[in-house]
C-alpha cells in the first residue's frame, strides 16, 4: 500500500479535532490521524527522506499546516489544535464527508496563504504548476523552497503567540544570542518587563557590562499593532538609563507612525516585527530544526579546462 498524498489527511484531521473536548497537541494528532485513517504499519515506517522523518508524519504536518492556513483549525495554547468555527462549519455542512472539490479549495486556500507570505518580491504570486511550463529545475525548487519556508513562518508564529510571556521573553533573548550578541549565554538576561521599567532583557556586550543593549519585547496577536505611544515610552525608559542602544520585538507589527518615529529619534533603535522575527528564527535555527539538506549541483567547467 502506498502512503496517500497529503491532502487526503486534511479530513481525517479535521475529524479528530471535531471529537476531541479540548485542544489536541500537534504530537498527538501525527500518532491518531494515521490510526483514523488504518494506515498499515509498513506505510507508518517509510521514511520521507534523508532527515528521518516518515512520510505519514510529514503528510500529517503538512495536511495540519494547510488546514490552518486555509482558517479551518487554530492554536489556543503551544503546540495545541482545535477546530476554528470555520472548520465546525464546514464539517457540519459535509457529515458524510469532504467532496474533491471541498479538499481542492482547502488546497488552493492553503497555498494562497503560503504564497502571499512569501510574495513580497513578486508583483503577482505565481504557483508551482503555472511555473512548470515555463520556468527552469531550479527555478521551481527555489520556488517550492519559498513555499515551505513560508508556511514554517506562519506556523512558527502560530507557536510564538501562544507561548507564555516569561518563555517570549527567553526566546527572544535566545535569538539576539544566536545573532551574535553576547559573548556567552549568560550575557543576555530576563528582567521581567512588569518590575524593571518596561525593560523585558539586558544584553551585556562586553565582559564588565559597560555597554548594554536593552530589549523590549511584546507578544501581541497580528491584528494589534505596536503604535508610536509604545515606541516613545520604550525611549524614555532607555533615556532614564542612560542607554543608548534598545531592540524592540513584537509578534506582530508596528503602525506606520511608530516606525517613523523610531526612526527620526534614534539611530541605535532596532524594530523587529512578527514576520522578521519568524525569518530570522528559521535563518539561525531558533524553534526550528533542519528535517533534510539539499545542494543544487551543476558541472564544473574550470574542472575539466584543466586537461
């Protein structure tokens, strides 16, 4: 038997998180899905790949990715899942089962998703089929290299919102760390933003912490943007102390009036909003881990110029 394609988990899914009371964690759901769906036990050991992962682990994440970027399944906690009442609602108008078309649309709503988070460079998205007929190999690996890379980032934004505000506070510092801030871990520490001023870590640059930076961080949904009162307040807070350099992150993003006040009163104010902040986790391996590593290859001519 071979293992089914992805989009042939999505309902399978969805009907688990319809019978289960509360929100499932994303460990469990890759364990029952394939036990909804009967897939035999040589199906659940095949390997996807050179990461180790199986194929039916892999379909089961990707089928939840989509559900979620199509709005059907939401996270209420991290690493949790349950039905968005659009979800509800599609099942209940389907009770014997999600027709082609249904699953297509759920597709074509997933990959919109994905597309449009990694469609800033483009003019107009363009998708891996229409891509086929006229682009090169590499071209449409590069492209569903975007993809992936855009549906990690909203699925690692999911995850960040949902965290407590003490764990933000230790990821973001895990961040600035990996960026190279600090000469060891323990150079950047917590304060608890609530009893220190507003000021959520201190990043101690040299080994006497004579020159500090000072991070801010806010963990807010998307649609509640960080605003100018938010940016003054945080340089009033680093004017009383004398500092010179703040980083300010937030999961979500800053109004336009704040990025234009941050910029015109201070040249050592770094602002990081939701979507950057995802990228640079995937770029220097925070919350994410490498599943495979691909080289593109081609002839080396300069080698055989040699005879």
């Amino acid at each position: 038997m071979t293992v089914p394609t992805w989009i042939t988990f999505v309902e399978p899914l969805l009907r688990e998180l319809a019978a289960a009371s509360a929100a499932v964690p994303r460990r469990t759901l890759l364990q029952i899905v394939p036990d909804r769906m009967k897939l035999s036990a040589a199906d659940r050991e095949e390997i996807a790949g050179q990461g180790g992962q199986t194929r039916v682990a892999s379909r089961t994440g990707w089928a939840l990715s989509y559900a979620s970027l199509a709005g059907l399944v939401e996270s209420p906690s991290r690493a949790a899942w349950q039905l968005s009442q659009k979800g509800k609602e599609l099942l209940a108008a389907h009770p014997r089962g999600l027709p082609e078309a249904v699953l297509q649309e759920i597709r074509k709503a997933g990959k919109q998703a994905s597309e449009e988070a990694v469609s800033n460079e483009r003019s107009e998205p363009e998708t891996l089929a229409a891509l086929a007929d006229d682009s090169t190999p590499d071209e449409r690996f590069r492209e569903a290299y975007g993809q992936i890379r855009g549906s990690v980032r909203e699925a690692l934004l999911i995850e960040v919102r949902s965290v407590t505000p003490a764990f933000f506070e230790r990821l973001v510092l895990d961040l600035l760390h990996a960026l190279g801030y600090g000469a060891g871990r323990d150079d950047l520490t917590t304060t608890g933003g609530g009893s220190d001023g507003g000021i959520d870590g201190v990043i101690s640059l040299d080994r006497l912490g004579l020159e500090k930076v000072y991070v801010q961080a806010k963990r807010y949904a998307e649609d509640n943007p960080v605003g100018r009162p938010t940016i003054q307040a945080f340089l009033g807070v680093l004017a009383g102390r004398r500092a010179t350099k703040g980083v300010f992150i937030t999961t979500s993003r800053f109004s336009k009036e704040a990025r234009d006040f941050a910029r015109a009163a201070s040249d050592s104010l770094v602002l990081i909003d939701g979507q950057e902040l995802a990228e640079l986790m995937m770029d220097h391996g925070v919350g994410v881990s490498v599943r495979e590593t691909f080289q593109l290859i081609s002839v080396d001519s300069d080698y055989f110029e040699g005879d």
